[in-house]
C-alpha cells in the first residue's frame, strides 16, 4: 500500500492538489491501523504456535522475542508510512534524517545494555523502542504539517476488535489439539469476530472498505 502511493502523493503536491493528498493520507492510515492492530495482537497471542510451526518445538523459547517483536511492526509500519508517504513528499527529508540516526543510535546504545541483560529479547526490545522512536517523531512532524489527524472513535472501534482477536486467541489456545489446527482455527474465528464487531460497532470505514473490496472482487471474477 506504502510503497504504490508514494508517487502518486508526489504527483499531488507537485500538482498543488492538497485536498486529495489529505484524503488519500487518512484513507491510507486508516487501512494501516485497521490491518495491523488486530494482526499485530494475532500474533503476538500466537507467537508459540508461530515459532512452533516454523522452527519446531526446540525454538520455543523464541515466543517472547515474537512477542515483543510484533509490537514493533505496528511502529515500522506507521513509521514508513509517515516518513514516505507524507514527510518525504513534503519535502520534510531532514526530519526522516533525524529521526533515523536517532533511532539508529538508540538502538545501537540499548543493545549493549539489554543484550546484556536479556539477551535475544533484549534485542527484540531495543528494536521496538527504534521504530517507536523513529514511528513518534514522523507522527509528530506528520500532525504539525498539519497533513495527519486521528479520528479516536475509529481508533476505539479497532482497538476493541482487536481485544476481541486476543480473547480468542487465548482461549482457542487451550485447546488440546494439534498446533495446525489450533492456529489455524485462531485466525478463522479470529477474522470472523474482528469483522462482525466491526460492523456491530458501526465502524463506517470499514464497512466502505469491505464494500468497495467485495465489489472489487466480483467484477474480477465476472471478468474471468
């Protein structure tokens, strides 16, 4: 999604048409945050599961690192997002510029102390803490060029989504079944839930945005 509409958001302040760049930029940071919340809860309540799949029983005691880890693509994310989707077509490089070797910086620093302390979690946290820096700073510099805003209604309704994804997720992990079916059975049901609190919660961009995909779909496959 990022990196598609970079040019584009370009082209739209070059062309002084700034209505549509803030209407594309919150449309775009709607679908961030409505997507990564819930997966980034998703997989961190699944984070044994996860290892398990992938690396076996004998990389289990990478859950937490997974864990903590998850927390930082919500930060990556929204930290591109705001570096090249709206700070670098503002021309707002030097700002991207600081925030990196802040991070950079930080990251190098805490990782003497936590890797030290911690361990490979100690890494992980050190990594969140990076993108935290460098996700605050673009969000500071995107909301005072006066380009970025949230609305914390929307916000609310995908935060509850999301607690509902982490209750099932807990719960479908007691289950005494295979690991497969468990993760599989979390993310099915997990969907499912996230989408009918949505539409419960009237949450009004969703619903667009599952109408314009589902029309989206059935013309391709009319096409086809």
């Amino acid at each position: 999604i990022i990196v598609v509409t970079v040019p584009r958001l370009s082209f739209m302040i070059k062309q002084n048409k700034k209505e549509e760049f803030d209407q594309l930029v919150f449309r775009i940071q709607k679908i961030l945050i409505m997507m990564i919340l819930p997966v980034t809860v998703g997989v961190a309540f699944l984070s044994r599961e996860i290892i398990e799949l992938v690396g076996g029983s004998s990389y289990l005691q990478g859950k937490t690192t997974l864990a903590i880890l998850s927390g930082a693509i919500v930060f990556s994310l929204l930290a591109t997002f705001y570096t090249s989707c709206i700070m670098i077509p503002l021309k707002l490089e030097k700002y991207v510029l600081i925030a990196t070797i802040v991070s950079a910086l930080t990251n190098i620093v805490l990782n003497f102390l936590f890797i030290h302390y911690f361990g490979h979690n100690g890494a992980a946290i050190t990594t969140l803490i990076s993108e935290g820096i460098v996700c605050g700073i673009g969000g500071y510099y995107s909301i005072k060029s006066g380009k970025l805003e949230m609305q914390m209604e929307f916000l609310f309704k995908v935060l509850t989504g999301s607690c509902f994804v982490a209750i099932i997720c807990y719960f479908i992990r007691m289950l005494q079944i295979t690991v497969i079916c468990r993760t599989l059975i979390a993310i099915i049901v997990s969907v499912v839930f996230y989408f009918f609190v949505e539409v419960i919660l009237q949450n009004e961009f969703f619903i667009e945005e599952m109408k314009v995909f589902l029309i989206y779909i059935i013309r391709r496959n009319r096409r086809d």
